[in-house]
C-alpha cells in the first residue's frame, strides 16, 4: 500500500515540459468556456436559486480551481493517489476548495448541496477534456489526474465540515445572519439616504422597492425607513405607476418632469438590467437624479445665448451696412454734387451749342449770300475775297462747321447721359420703390463703371426684353455696378463682359458673365460672406458682394455664382416682378 510520504511527496524538481503543467495552462486558457458549461449546468439543475446572482462570482470560483491546478502541477509531478490516513484539509493545493466550503456553509448552504454542485463542476472539466483532447493516451491521463484533484477537493471540505459540530455550526450560521443583516440595515440606510431616487420593478413591471427620494418624488412627503417595513413599503409602492406606464413619462432626452408641491421638477431617468443570471431577481433598475436646476440653467443659458448669437449677428450685419450705407451715401451726395456742379455749365453749353448750330446755318446763309454777290465786284474786289478764301479756307470751313457742331452736341448729350446716371446712383440709399425699366438700368450701371471696363473688356449685350420691374433702381443700380466692376477686375488683359437679360411669368433674370481667371470651388460659399475677398490685400473691402447680396434678399430675390478657375464666372441676380416688402422697408 501507498504510506502518506509516497502519496503527496513532490518531487524535487519538475520539468519545463510536464504534461501537467501543460494541463493547468490548458484549463486556466478555457475558464470562458469551464464558466458558460458550470453556469448552465447549475441552471438546468435549479442551483442557480442558492448561489450568485453575478456571473463574475462563477468566473471566480473557476479561476481558483484552475488556478489549485497550476499549484499542483507545481507539487505533483504523476496522479496524486489518495491514502487512508492522510489529513486532506492540510493539502494547499485543496486550499481554496476548502475555503468555498467554509463560504457556503455560512450561508446556510448545506454539505449535500454543496457536494452536489461541486460534482457538476468535476463534470464541467470533464466535459471541456473529452470536447478539447483528442489523443486517448493524453486524455486518460489527464482526466485521471483532474479527477484526483477533485477528489482531494472533495475529502478535504468534507474534512473540514465535519470538523464542526452541530452547535457549533448553528453558532456559525447565527452569526453568519447578524452580518447578513447588518450589512441588509448598512445597504438600505445607504438607500433612503442618497439623493437619487432608486426604483426596482419586477418581470411584471410593478415596484417591488423604492427608496425614500424616490418615496417623496411620486408620494409627497415621507419618513427615513418607514418604506422598509409592512403597510407603510405597500404605500410607497402603490405611488409608483407601473414600468410601462412610467416609461411613458420619460421624453425622448431621458427626462421625467412632474409637478411637486406646486414645483415643476425634472429627473434624469437611467434605467438598466439587473445583472441577474439566476433568475431570481429578474427585473429593472430604475435611478432618478435631479436635474431641475441644470435643466432651468441650461434653458436659460440656451435662450440667452441664442438671443446674444442673433443680436450680435443683427448688431455685426448692421454694422457693417451702416458703414457701407453711410460709405454709399458719401459717395452719393459727393456724386449728386459733381452733378449737379456739371449739369449747371452743360445747361449753358447745350445751350449754347444749341444757339451757335442755328447762327452758323444763318452765317452760312449770308456767306453764300456774298459769294454770290461777289461776282458783281470788280476784278481787284474779287481778287481780295478770294484771297481772304484760300486764307481761311472757306470751303472747309463751311462742310467742317456742321460736324464739329454735331460732335459737340453729341458729347453734350453723352455727358448729359453720365450725369443723369449719377444722379440715379446717388439715389441708391433712398429706398424707393418703383417701376424700372430694368435693360435701362444695366445700361446706367454700365456709363458708371465705365472707366473700369474700357480698358480691360468689351461688353457684349443680350437682351430679352426683361422690361419693367417694381425694385428700387437704385440698389439694383448698385449691385450692377459692383459685380461690373468685379467683372472687370477678373480680367488680367483684353476680355469680354457679357450682360444678358431673359424675362419669365413672375421674375427677371440677370447674367454677368466675365472671361476672367474665375474662382476656386473651395471659395464658393464663402463670396456672400462679409469682409471676404478674392482680391489681392488691400485691393477690396470684401462687403461688396455682401451687400449686393443683402440687397437682393431684400427685394426677394436670389443671387446665384457659377465659376470654373481659368474660365471665368457667371453672376445670375433673379428678381420679382414685383417688389417684397422688405425692399420697401430698407
């Protein structure tokens, strides 16, 4: 027969490669798959009701067997045979077996139960070395060593239970539930004193607990502890309405509002499972905090700083057309003035050109008057005219005179022309809505931004005969001006403009088309935008084309851009026959 010495001596050293060290290794890399086959056999077999709720408790007790393995692989280097006189609970290796005994008994577990359960674990390891090892030879050896280990587990709890006697083991247990309850007190005095209201519903949706926060939420007010015990639990929980129907209370931002003694109050709701694999205590966990003061802070953060946004937008959009306004308004009045201070002397010089075309015809008459009577003079008098002709060169005089008569007048009426754009220009801050011939007003605009356009392009016209719109002429006037220009400024060398009109049911549209050197894609969306240009540092104050764009919102309209780098880019202003109320209001 095997002594005790022979049975658990360890040897004095064990190879690298033992099969059993291998066999611990084997069994800690599956504890996932040793936890999911004990925790569905202690299901199936009802233990599941006096053990852990917790899945994490299973992992540990598999963790400390793999683990009593990887110690004995350290001590025993064959099959640990068992002997008839060996004390069992003294065996390190059976140290946490015995320890889970103790565990268990202090709950009131009792050995019969115990040993039952731990056969289904033996059988977990079983079950994973007959699925997992497929040589025979390496499978019995290694099932032959798991189940000597399981049966030293076994013989030293049941060395260790019986250690007790039976009033010793009552004292245990009565102790083991002073602590239970203790701790019971400790948890729930934890419970009504948090701020958070906790509720607990059951697999049918009704409150099966409810600490005090919660108490006071859906029953006014309540006592520390009272809803703990008997009737007084009942009528904390009758307050509550059932999951489903709280559910509905819940908004979609997780917030449960009720009204409390004349209070409106807000809860952030969190709801969770409960972490129970048994299935003894399925159900959900509901904790409510108190956001009434975060969400009336929010809110009132929310209004005012939508308010600050829009006000600061108005205040910055303001801004920047009163400077642009007052800027306009400037150059109008200085405009109006040059003008005026023209008009005045062309008044006079029309005039008089006017004055001087109706002498030279009479001039003229009487010239020929004496051309003809030159003929009656004698030989020294008509050789004196006639020297006085060559002299002067009257023949070409008289067929010069009338052409230098009509250029004036044509200039008169060009410079006449300039001026009445000006002063239409300088009318743009007025506001004043009324009807315009729209292809008259392009061509105003055009006079004005002239200076800029002659040298760098020719406009090409293509009109459709946009006709008469109700618009203020001159704001539009002054967005035809400026994309004109910009139209001009786009263009490095000799190019062409062309300005097109087309006309529907109820808008006019306008086209200025440049060949210039077009605009980034990626600086599209930004044209609109105040203070942002695409021309060199200091050649533009980038509010340009804000306020045309401005301007054209205001009568109703839409202004659009379309641009390919190197092609040049198209503005399409479209504006209503009729004129929105908002360019009245401007």
């Amino acid at each position: 027969m095997t002594t005790p010495e022979q049975a658990i001596k360890p040897t004095s050293k064990i190879p690298v490669e033992s099969e059993f060290t291998h066999l611990a290794a084997f069994y800690l890399n599956h504890e996932d798959w040793l936890m999911e086959r004990v925790l569905d056999y202690a299901k199936r077999q009802d233990y599941c009701r006096y053990t852990s709720t917790l899945v994490e408790a299973w992992r540990l007790s598999i963790h400390g067997i793999s683990t009593a393995f990887s110690q004995a692989a350290a001590i025993y280097d064959k099959v640990p045979e068992l002997h008839p006189d060996e004390v069992y609970c003294d065996d390190p290796v059976a140290a946490f077996g015995v320890e889970e005994a103790r565990k268990h008994r202090e709950r009131g577990i009792n050995l019969s139960m115990f040993l039952g359960l731990f056969k289904y674990y033996r059988q977990t390891y079983q079950d994973l070395l007959a699925e997992k090892i497929e040589r025979p030879d390496q499978h019995r050896s290694w099932l032959l060593y798991t189940d000597r280990l399981f049966d030293r587990f076994e013989l030293a709890f049941l060395n260790e239970w019986n250690q007790y006697s039976e009033p010793s083991l009552v004292a245990e247990l009565q102790s083991a539930n002073r602590d239970i309850t203790n701790r019971k007190s400790d948890f729930l005095t934890m419970l009504e004193t948090i701020s958070e209201g906790v509720i607990v519903f059951n697999p049918e949706g009704r409150a099966r607990y409810a600490n005090l926060a919660a108490g006071i939420l859906f029953n006014g007010k309540q006592i520390p502890g009272t809803g703990q015990f008997g009737q007084t639990n009942e009528r904390r929980l009758e307050a509550i309405p059932p999951l489903a129907q709280f559910k509905k209370l819940v908004d979609e931002e997780g917030l449960l509002e009720v009204e409390r003694d004349g209070k409106h109050l807000c809860f952030g709701v969190k709801m969770r499972e409960l972490l129970d694999i048994s299935g003894k205590f399925n159900g959900k966990l509901v904790i409510l905090n108190d956001q009434t003061h975060y969400v009336e802070q929010s809110k009132q953060l929310t209004e005012q700083c939508a308010a600050l946004t829009e006000a600061l937008s108005e205040l910055e959009k303001t801004q920047q057309y009163l400077v642009q306004t007052e800027k306009m308004s400037s150059i109008g009045q200085l405009a109006a003035g040059i003008a005026h201070e023209i008009n005045n002397p062309m008044g006079f010089i029309s005039s008089n050109v006017n004055s001087f075309k109706q002498y030279s015809k009479d001039l003229l008459k009487l010239l020929q008057a004496y051309q003809e009577l030159k003929q009656q003079l004698g030989d020294d008098g008509k050789s004196q005219i006639s020297q006085l002709e060559r002299e002067i060169d009257a023949d070409y005089l008289e067929a010069d005179l009338a052409d230098l008569i009509k250029e004036t007048q044509d200039g008169c009426q060009r410079v006449c022309r300039i001026v009445s754009d000006l002063k239409d220009f300088s009318r743009a801050g007025e506001g004043k809505i009324g009807a315009v011939d729209i292809e008259k007003c392009i061509e105003s605009a055009i006079n004005v931004a002239w200076n800029q356009i002659k040298y760098k392009a020719t406009v090409k016209r293509e009109y459709g005969n946009a006709g008469v719109i109700k618009c203020d002429a001159g704001q539009i006037g002054q967005v035809l001006v400026n994309l004109l220009v910009n139209a001009a400024d786009a263009i490095d060398r000799q190019g062409t403009i062309r300005v097109g009109t087309h006309r529907t049911a109820d808008s006019v549209t306008i086209e200025v088309e440049d060949s210039g050197c077009g605009i980034d894609p990626k600086q599209i969306n930004q044209l609109f935008e105040p203070f942002f240009t695409t021309k060199p540092v200091g050649s533009g104050t980038g509010l340009g084309l804000y306020i045309s764009h401005q301007i054209v919102e205001r009568h109703g309209g839409e202004i659009r851009v379309s641009s390919e780098p190197g092609q040049g880019s198209m503005f399409e202003i479209v504006l209503p026959i009729a004129a929105k109320s908002r360019a009245a209001d401007s």
